[in-house]
C-alpha cells in the first residue's frame, strides 16, 4: 500500500472519532503494520487524578462553606451577690494592717471595713508623713485662729455700730424735737416783735423794749441754727461710721476668703499626709460581708477587690470587665465560658453562663500613657508595640451552676470569688473570612 493511501485511510478513521473532551484523552497504543486497524485506550490514571482532585476541591469548598471562625476574649470578673451587691476596691497601693469586719457581719454605710497602710520612707523615729501631718496641724491651727480673731472683730465692730446706730437715733430724734421747739419759739418771737414795732409807731412801746424783744429773736434763730447744724454733723457722722464699718468688713471678708483658700489646700494636704500614713476603707452601702478577700498583712494594689458587701445566700451574678473593643460584639443571651480561680479549670472543669447585663457606661478609664515614654510592652521585646490602653465595661453574667463538683463533693461558689471568662466576640463562615480582605481590598482599590 502506497503512504498516500494510507494517509486517506487515516483520515478516514480520524472523521469518525467523537470530539475530544477534558476526560477523553486516548493514545495510540500500537501501530503494528499500515495494513492493520488502529486501537485506542483511555488513560485510567489521568482520569482518577481529575476526579480527585474534584473531590478534593469540593470538600475543601464545602468546608469553607460550612465551618466557622471563633475569636475569643479572655476577661477578669468577680463573683457578686444579685441583691445590693457591691465590690469594695482598694484606693491605694499597700500593706493591709488592720481588718475591722469579718465575713457574714452586717455593715452600715460608711463603716470601717480595713485599713491599709501604703510603703513610705521614714524620718527619725517617725515617718516623713507623720511630721508633715504635724507641721500642717499646726499651719492649720495658726490659720483658725487668725479666722477666730477676724471674725470675732466683724462681730465686735457690728455690736460698737448698732450700739452707736440707736443711741444716734435717740439722739437724732432728741435734735428733732429741739428743733421743732426752737422753729416754734422762733416764729413766736417774731410775731411778738412785730406786734411792739406797731406798738412803737404808735407811741404805745418804747425803742428799748423793741430791741431786746430782737435780741431774744436773734438768739433763738441762733440756737435753731446750731440745732440743724448739729442734726447733719450727727446724720453726716452715722454715714461716715457706717462707711467705715462696711470698708473694715469688705477687708476683712476678702483676708477671711484668702484664710478660708489657704485652710482648704491645707486639709487636702492633710488628708493626703492621712493617706500616705493609713488609709481606712469604708463601706458604701448597707449589707452583711460576702466575702473578705484579703487578711492582714497582704499586699494591694490600687483597684483590687478587697471586700463584697451582700447577701451570702442569694443567688449571685459575675461581674466582668470588657474592654471596650468587644462592646460591640457582645449580645445579651450570649454563653461565656467560665473558669474559677478557686477551681482550677484543668482538674474540675469549666462552666458555663450567659450574659444578663451590659454596661453603657466604662467603669474605669484607660491611663494616660507618658509621653516622653515608647508605649511598648517589655514582655514582646523586639515583637513590637503593645495595644493601647482601653476602656473597661461592667459585663454581668448569669451562671448556670451554683456550685462544683470538687473529688465528689459540691462545692458552694462564693461570693467574691474571682475567675476569668472566654467569651466568643467574633463568629464567621471560613468561606466569609477568607473573601472578605478580598472584598475589602477591592472596594480600596
């Protein structure tokens, strides 16, 4: 056979073959002679790799589809009493020297409850607080007395001013009188001289007679003279009495505002003197003692939860704090996951709550970072800057148990206890975790 013909008959054979596909890939597996027919296999392995990796590839597709991404915060709580329950903190940092109550004893509003004394240095045989305190005792003393003495001069110079003020009245109201005799005399006087002067023309008075009756009118026009005379000197005097009453008071008033600024910074510094020695740590509110979660000689910091006030056998809540960068994932009804430091959550377990209550209000501020200080966490090294400091947020959750199984024992949770919470802020669909920076990343573009 000539290779034209065979060429033909290739083509042939080649019309009637089906349209290849992605899985109907054939090779030739044996050209034996041009005068024989031409066989086609299919290959078995390209084709399990293709289904394969479809599997693989719907599997992977259906996971993401399916599976979900938890974030978790880890949060610090207390348990409290649900009625009247109130946490007592530490104001200062310290050694607590004193405990006055003990747990189940009822307490009233501003009750002591301990005292804690903060670490200072010390002068002589006393502490540098103690002789500061003195010093600004005896400042303060020098200071109310100063106040006494001024006051009791205001005082002194209102008593002298409505003394002088009724006898001037009495006075004033004598001169009054005088005068409106003496006006009366007066005008009496000169009807008479009038009279003898018409007496005189027609020859019925003599000269002299005529002037002594004007000498007697001069001398009582004199005398009502000096009477309104002595009316304004004495009205002019009350005036100038009551002017310099009023001047000695605006000075004295203005020493006493400068006495009464000067005493108030010296009570704050003694207050502060107070605090550096021993500071008392009262109760807010009326309750019986929960807990006591100190005892004499442990350290404080400033914020610690040293005592909580309420009712023992009520069923309690969990007060925790959230930073405020999870307040607006968190959702009433929520589970929390809840490990008690009293019960190692590795021997005893976990337990479990809800959430009942969230804060609108943060319950502490973040602290002001200096500035002439990096914000950086020492524990991460070279690992970079540490978050900045947040807001904190009263979260109170309600546990789903009472108590713990501790080596077959149930075990009352106590009021004040302290504990820490896993809290999930952050639910998505792995196929959403994985699109959304894609999505992002588009709409920046």
């Amino acid at each position: 056979m000539q290779l034209p013909d065979v060429i033909k008959r290739l083509f042939r054979l080649g019309g009637t073959r089906r349209p290849q596909t992605a899985l109907g890939n054939f090779e030739v597996t044996g050209l034996h002679d041009l005068g024989s027919s031409i066989e086609f296999r299919r290959d078995t392995a390209a084709s399990l790799m293709v289904v394969f990796f479809s599997a693989l590839a719907i599997v992977i597709i259906g996971g993401l589809w399916i599976g979900t991404f938890s974030k978790q915060e880890t949060m610090r709580g207390v348990v409290l009493g649900a009625k009247g329950s109130q946490r007592v903190n530490s104001t200062v940092a310290g050694t607590v020297s004193a405990i006055w109550v003990r747990q189940g004893d009822t307490v009233k509003p501003g009750q002591k409850l301990l005292t804690i004394t903060p670490q200072q240095s010390g002068a002589g045989n006393k502490s540098l607080s103690e002789v500061e305190l003195a010093a600004l005792r005896s400042q303060t003393d020098s200071i109310d007395r100063r106040i006494a003495e001024i006051k009791d001069l205001m005082t002194r110079d209102a008593g002298d001013l409505r003394t002088y003020e009724d006898s001037s009245k009495k006075l004033a109201a004598n001169l009054e009188q005088q005068e409106v005799d003496m006006k009366r005399a007066v005008d009496q006087q000169a009807a008479a001289v009038e009279k003898l002067r018409g007496y005189l023309k027609r020859g019925l008075a003599t000269r002299d007679l005529v002037s002594v009756q004007e000498r007697a009118l001069q001398d009582y026009k004199r005398q009502l003279a000096d009477i309104r005379l002595q009316i304004t000197q004495l009205t002019s005097t009350r005036i100038d009495r009551r002017r310099t009453v009023e001047q000695n008071n605006n000075g004295s008033n203005s020493q006493l505002a400068d006495l009464e600024r000067a005493r108030a910074g010296l009570i704050s510094q003694i207050e502060q003197a107070k605090s550096a020695i021993a500071t008392d740590i009262l109760a807010v509110t009326a309750g019986q003692i929960a807990a006591v979660n100190v005892r004499e000689g442990s350290q404080v910091a400033t914020g610690d939860t040293v005592v909580a006030i309420g009712d023992p056998t009520a069923p309690f809540t969990v007060a925790l704090e959230a930073p405020s960068k999870t307040m607006g994932l968190l959702t009433i009804g929520q589970r929390v996951v809840l490990k008690y430091d009293a019960f190692p959550y590795k021997t005893f377990g976990v337990k479990y709550g809800k959430v009942i209550s969230i804060g609108e209000q943060p319950v502490s501020l973040p602290k002001a970072v200096a500035d002439d200080k990096p914000f950086v966490d020492p524990k991460l090294g070279d690992a970079g800057p540490a978050p900045p400091p947040q807001s904190r947020y009263l979260v109170e959750v309600e546990p789903d148990d009472r108590t713990i199984n501790a080596y077959g024992i149930d075990r009352p949770i106590l009021v004040g206890s302290s504990l820490s919470a896993d809290v999930v802020v952050e639910r998505r669909r792995l196929i959403n975790w994985v699109i959304d920076p894609i999505l992002a990343m588009r709409g920046r573009l």
